[in-house]
C-alpha cells in the first residue's frame, strides 16, 4: 500500500514539511510534534476497528499496567498489516526523517496498547539503543483532561525529570512524534475513567 492510500494529503506538500521540521526541532524540552489528522480519516476509523480484534496481553510492573499486542508485523489480520508494511516503507521512513531531521537504517518497532480504567505508565526516558524517534498514533476519541490518560514531558536536570513542561491529550488521529535521548522524559497519566484508550506506538531506528 502506498503512503497516500493512507496519510493526509497535505503529509505530501514540501512546503508543509518545512514548517513540521521547524516546530519540530523548536519542541520544547526536547524535539517534539503533534501530527492532528494524520491519516485519512476513514482509514482512521478502519484501522481503529481492526485493532480492537487484536489480542492485548495484561503487562504490569511497578512502572506501568495497560495491555499490549505482540508487534504488528505478525498480524494476520489483513487492514492492520497493510498499516504495518505501508509504515515500515521508505517513503514513509524519508517522511519521519523529513520532520524529524533523522536518518534510519529502516527499522520499525509497532504494537497496538490499550489503557483501561486505573492504567498508567510511570516517567522514563525510552532511551535504549538503536532508538531514534519515538512516535504514537491515537485512536481513542472523546478522552478530556478530567480522564487522565495524557502523554505528559517533563523537563530535566543531571540527568534527571524535574517538572511537567506539558500535556498532550490523545486526541483521535493524530500522531506524537519525539526524538529519543537521555532527556526525553515522558509518561502517560493514569486512565481515571472507564474509556479505553487505544493507540499503536513503537520507535524508527
């Protein structure tokens, strides 16, 4: 599948791209940006039906609780693994390299995670090698603050998070993207309702 078969049109102006690499770099405290209306919206939708039939396996510790797919690469249901392959593309790695400035040796690491009620992911930094971009396409409609279950920065000091820099609320369709480092603090707030938050996220190496 080709990237416009899926990705908003606009994903495809240059110009476009030139002001995403800027508000990119200029992220703040560490290169960031937030993609609204990633996909074409019926792929969206498609794509968010498809995922719920997914098996999510339980994964907890004392940094997180929410539920996971094995990676997508092994799918075998047909939409979720064209999404995979359309991903795992050239064009789309050139894409992420053209916002984000990185080149890749054209790994992709993806799963699909579902935060239910009281789930949550503890402040870390995703810093492990061979990481580059970190990126997170929601696809959870209607979350509002009062829900928890937002992707919160921090800023650092010595090597260490400090106080939150800002929220991002998983908005339907749109795609978090971050460069990973050893200041890319970051975690999601605790689910405090009864929504279930879907979203497919993993790193480009």
């Amino acid at each position: 599948m080709k990237l416009n078969q899926w990705l908003n049109a606009r994903l495809f102006d240059e110009r476009f791209l030139l002001r995403l690499n800027k508000k990119f770099i200029g992220g703040r405290p560490f290169p960031h940006i937030v993609l609204r209306d990633f996909l074409i919206d019926e792929k969206a939708f498609e794509l968010l039906k498809e995922v719920k039939k997914e098996r999510f396996i339980e994964k907890e510790s004392d940094l997180f609780q929410f539920k996971q797919t094995d990676d997508l690469f092994f799918s075998k249901n047909k939409l979720v693994k064209e999404f995979n392959e359309t991903c795992l593309s050239w064009e789309f790695f050139e894409l992420i390299g053209k916002i984000s400035n990185s080149k890749f040796k054209g790994t992709l690491d993806m799963a699909a995670t579902l935060y239910e009620g009281t789930d949550f992911l503890l402040c870390h930094d995703d810093e492990l090698e061979g990481r580059k971009i970190a990126y997170v396409l929601y696809l959870s409609d209607d979350f509002r603050d009062a829900d928890g279950g937002s992707f919160v920065i921090y800023n650092s000091a010595n090597g260490l998070p400090t106080m939150v820099a800002k929220r991002i609320p998983p908005v339907f369709n749109s795609l978090l993207l971050f460069e990973v480092s050893e200041k890319s603090f970051h975690e999601v707030e605790e689910n405090l309702s009864e929504k279930k938050r879907y979203a497919i996220g993993g790193w480009l190496h």
